[in-house]
C-alpha cells in the first residue's frame, strides 16, 4: 500500500523487513495461504524481487487444511501462474510447515534456482534458441527503419543477463523487450 494509507506499525515494519531481505538474499521464498491467495501487497514485493534480479521461489503453505480434489494443486498453480505473469516460469511448491511436508523439497527448489542463476548457457546454443523466436515474432519496423537482431550473448554477470546485437538498438520498443525476457 502507500505510506500514507498504511496503519503504523502493524504494516510498514513487515514491508521494511521484506525490502531488507530482499536486498540481502540472492533467491526469496513468498510464502502463501492458499486462503488468501496474492494481494496486490505480494505483487509489488514480487516485482520488487524480479527488478532486483533475485531468484523467487513460491511456498503455499497450510496444504494439509485444503479439501482437495483431484485437480486442487494443479488448478492453484495456474492461476498462481496467471497473476504472476509474464515470468510464469516461477516455481510453486505445497507445503506444511506444522506437519513438515516438503520442507526439504522446498530447500533443494531454492538451491535449483540458485544453481540456475549461476547457469552459463553457451553462444551458440542461445542464438539457436533465441533467433527462432525473433524470426517468428520480428522486432517492430520504427520510423520506417527495419530493425533485425544479429545475435544474443549472455554478459558474465552475477545473475542471468543477455545482450541483443541489433542494427537500431534505441527503435526497440519495450514491449518487444518484455516479449524477449
């Protein structure tokens, strides 16, 4: 929420405290009642999250006390999936903190992610992914100028980065950069 329409303490201190973490940690676990499902309180942090370029790991917790039926979990992760978009490709775990279920599950899901943060996807393997799908969702034509992408290379940073070679970098739009992410 804003500041000004936040109740003192009961709501800014956790919110600090995420800000915090976030800063200090390189995968974040949101954990979520199935219950409640994602406030809009959620999606900012989330976003927060993905700008600081952290892994994210989602936990719904208090699975035990959910009816299920036979399509429960799958369902609740679609959905979860849909509000968490575009980056759908986050990984949703069930658990049960008072009963202990997956909590092991969920550490070595952090360290996967982790993992894949540090993964180095080599030139040529990226280029015969990435250029299939610039050449079926081409870059927008801007002020009569035809943009093409020559190649991608990841940088060697910290977390996953990417760099386009194209001929006109600034006629990029920002949608088709979302497209790419």
């Amino acid at each position: 929420r804003r500041k000004s329409k936040m109740q003192e303490d009961i709501e800014f201190d956790p919110v600090i405290r995420a800000v915090k973490a976030l800063d200090e940690s390189d995968v974040a676990i949101m954990v979520k009642e199935k219950k409640k499902g994602i406030t809009h309180q959620d999606l900012s942090i989330y976003k927060m999250a993905i700008k600081k370029h952290r892994g994210i790991v989602v936990a719904v917790n208090k699975w035990d006390l959910i009816e299920k039926e036979t399509n429960t979990a799958r369902e609740f992760e679609k959905a979860l999936k849909e509000k968490l978009a575009p980056f759908s490709d986050v990984p949703i775990i069930f658990i049960s903190a008072h009963e202990k279920q997956r909590i092991f599950k969920l550490i070595e899901l952090v360290e996967k992610t982790y993992e894949n943060m540090q993964r180095k996807i080599p030139t040529s393997k990226l280029n015969e992914v990435m250029l299939k799908h610039i050449e079926h969702y081409s870059p927008p034509a801007t002020d009569g100028k035809l943009i093409t992408i020559k190649y991608v290379t990841q940088l060697p940073t910290r977390t996953p980065s990417f760099a386009f070679f194209t001929n006109h970098p600034k006629y990029i739009r920002d949608s088709y950069k979302h497209y790419l992410e």
